[in-house]
C-alpha cells in the first residue's frame, strides 16, 4: 500500500474544495459516547486517493464548509458504520448528513454468507486490500496527531468508493438495494432515537 496524500486542516474544510458525486467519510473521538466524547477528527476522500483531513480543537461546535458538503442532497457520503458518525456529527456539529451509504449495513444485507462485516475484513474481501486498525484506540485528541494515526484515518475513507460499488452490485444481484436504501434513509431517526436514550434498546421488541 502506497502512503497516501494526506491533507490537514483545523476545524473546518477550506473553501472550495470539490468531491464529486460521492465522498467518503469517517470520523474519530474521544470515545463511543457522543454525550461525554467530543469529535476530535473528521477524515474525508472524494475517491481519488486523497485523505482531507479536518482536526478539530476543544470547543468548536460549528464547521460551515464541513456542514455544507455534509448537507449537500447532490452527494452521497460513503460511511461504514454510519450510525455512529451520524450520531457523532449531529451531536457536536448541528450537521445532519443526507444521503448517505453505510456500507457495514449493506455488507450485513449482502454478504449473507459470513458474520464478518468490520472494515477490515470488507476491505480485504472486496478491496483487496489489507489494513491495519493498531491506531482505533488511541489519543485522537493530541495536539498533534502521529504519522500512524494519519496513516490509519486516511485508510479508513480512501477504499470505501471501491466497497461501495461492490456492494451496490451484490445488492442489485440479491434484489436488496431498495431495501437497503430504506435503511440508509431510516438511519437519522436511528440516531435521533440513540441521542434521546434509547441507544440500547430495540423499541421493536416484543418484550
């Protein structure tokens, strides 16, 4: 794997930039809990092997390039795991992303086959392409992010375009995109929900 080009800014994206129809997106933070861990990184990539990279300080509670693009119903942002960076950028920023593509809800409604559907193991399956996640739990929050930490973000978006288009396809062959689309769109009153309690319960269950 060949280093990527990373870009650093801090706490919003420079005017101007373009990304295309899609962008990937990832995010890191203090920790899981958006109510006690702030957003600490937002890592994006428009496909074309560069990793922009926005750092944000203690106390910033507002990005108006970063929302604008988030916002933007032209283009779809590319996340795995979409329902904790949703979550995370509603919580700390006010953004609510649309549209989007959670691409660990379609590998669950694709590849039916095995119960492996971290970022990892989609990547090595249908990137071809082996990543390390030695940096997750680490001190996103430094003043001055390592090497490897800007490494392990920029791997985080600059394959999803890849899965993405390989998962649409297996989507398309089981006749699940429709499907799946539906629970993109669900995927904001899902974190409305976790926001307002309801993190760890199913309000469809039975019992």
């Amino acid at each position: 794997m060949k280093t990527p080009d990373i870009r650093l800014y801090k706490n919003d994206l420079p005017d101007g930039l373009e990304f295309g129809e899609a962008i990937a997106v990832d995010s890191e933070a203090m920790g899981l809990n958006p109510h006690r861990d702030r957003l600490c990184v937002v890592q994006l990539s428009g496909g074309d092997e560069v990793c922009h990279l926005v750092q944000f300080e203690q106390g910033i509670t507002s990005a108006p390039n970063l929302q604008r693009l988030m916002e933007d119903t032209k283009t779809v942002k590319i996340f795995h795991y979409a329902r904790f960076d949703v979550m995370l950028l509603k919580q700390a920023l006010g953004i609510r992303v649309s549209p989007l593509f959670c691409t660990k809800i379609a590998s669950r409604m694709a590849r039916t086959y095995t119960d492996r559907h971290g970022y990892k193991n989609v990547c090595r399956e249908l990137a071809g392409v082996e990543i390390s996640k030695e940096q997750q739990s680490s001190d996103w929050g430094a003043e001055v992010l390592t090497d490897d930490q800007l490494l392990y973000a920029a791997t985080d978006v600059l394959y999803l375009h890849v899965v993405r288009e390989r998962l649409i396809q297996m989507l398309e062959r089981e006749g699940r995109l429709d499907m799946a689309q539906s629970c993109f769109d669900f995927l904001h009153t899902r974190t409305d929900l976790d926001l307002a309690g309801w993190l760890d319960q199913d309000i469809f269950a039975h019992a």
